[in-house]
C-alpha cells in the first residue's frame, strides 16, 4: 500500500477507523436514548471524525462547535488557552457529549469542561477517536475512546502538522526529519 512520504507508519488504517466509528455510534444510540443530546466538537482537528462519526447515530442531536486558541509551540509559556468561538445555542439542562480527535495532555479539555459546566448542563461526558494515555498532564479520562495510542506524533483523520495532513483518510505516524 502506498502512502504519504512524510508518514512513517500507518498506524490506524480507514476501515479500522470506520469499524470503531460504527461501535461509538451504537454506544451513542445506547446511551443516549431518551435524552437531549448536544454533540460539541472542537474545531479543527475533530472534523473528518465528527462528520463520520454523526452518520453512525440514529438517534436525534443536535450539533455545536468551539474554536480554542492553542497554546502550544507558541513559546515556552504555558498560558490558559482562550476560546475564539464559543457555542452558540444553551445546553443548560441538556446531555452534552464532546467529540475529540485526540486527548493528550488534557488541558485544553480540562479548561473546556470548567466553561462549559457553568452553562449548567444535565450532563458532560467526552467521546474520542484517539486517546494518548502517555501524554496526560490533568487527571482527565474520556468516557468513550475509540483507539489508545502511545506517545508519538500523530497526523491524518483530522490530525495536523502546522495545519497539514488533516486530509488523510488513515491515522498515521509523522516522520521527523532527523
Ligand atoms: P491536549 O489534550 O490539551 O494536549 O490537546 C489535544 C490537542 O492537541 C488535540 O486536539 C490536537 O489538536 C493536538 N494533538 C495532540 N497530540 C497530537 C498529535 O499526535 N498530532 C497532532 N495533534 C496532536
Ligand atoms: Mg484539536
């Protein structure tokens, strides 16, 4: 199989992605039967895993998204991450469930869950395609993951490096230059 030069492995191949798509959506529809649900996503990375993932569920949601600035590879100081976009319909009293590409440190997750939970939902719980136990810096775990992956830099599905590479449809290792 060929693919990207800058990938040194395929990691997840697509139709991995896709199989463990389809289980989170059956947990969705199990989970989330008789209830208000919010999928919220944050923008970029969750994209292509959102858009396939919402294909997967049959029960009814609705959807939002937040843009939060990144602050990491800025300089050495790490300052709170800031929302650009916050969403924009009330999930007060309603089960809010947060679609993520990838958790790693959790930090900007931590600061997400802190805003969010003073719009009073019902609920709060995390859903992700990737989880990267390794990388944790906040006691933060996801409810729902799809693949646990070890500490390595990871790009496609969503994933960027300097906001390419997002387009490929499998997960794979970045190739570091040395
Ligand atoms: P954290 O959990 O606060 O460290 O942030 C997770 C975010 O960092 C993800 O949504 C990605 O945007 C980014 N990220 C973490 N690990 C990787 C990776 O291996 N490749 C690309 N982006 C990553
Ligand atoms: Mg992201």
């Amino acid at each position: 199989m060929s693919f990207d030069s800058r990938i040194k492995e395929i990691l997840i191949t697509e139709e991995e992605i896709n199989r463990e798509i389809k289980k989170a959506g059956k947990w969705i529809d199990n989970n989330y039967k008789n209830s208000d649900l919010i999928l919220i996503g944050f923008l970029r990375g969750c994209v292509p895993f959102f858009g396939r993932l919402m294909t997967s569920i049959t029960i009814d949601f609705v959807t939002d998204f937040m843009v939060w600035s990144s602050f990491k590879g800025q300089d050495s100081r790490q300052t709170k991450p800031e929302i650009i976009t916050d969403i924009l319909i009330d999930i007060k009293g309603k089960d809010v469930l947060i679609i993520e590409d990838i958790i790693d440190t959790a930090e900007t997750l931590h600061y997400a869950l802190e805003h969010l939970k003073k719009k009073q939902p019902k609920s709060i719980k995390i859903l992700t395609m990737l989880n990267k136990q390794e990388g944790r810096k906040v006691n933060l775990n996801p409810d729902y993951t799809c693949f646990d992956v070890e500490n390595k830099f990871l790009v496609g599905f969503g994933l960027d490096y300097k906001e390419q590479l997002r387009n490929l449809p499998y997960v794979g290792v970045f190739k570091t230059s040395k």
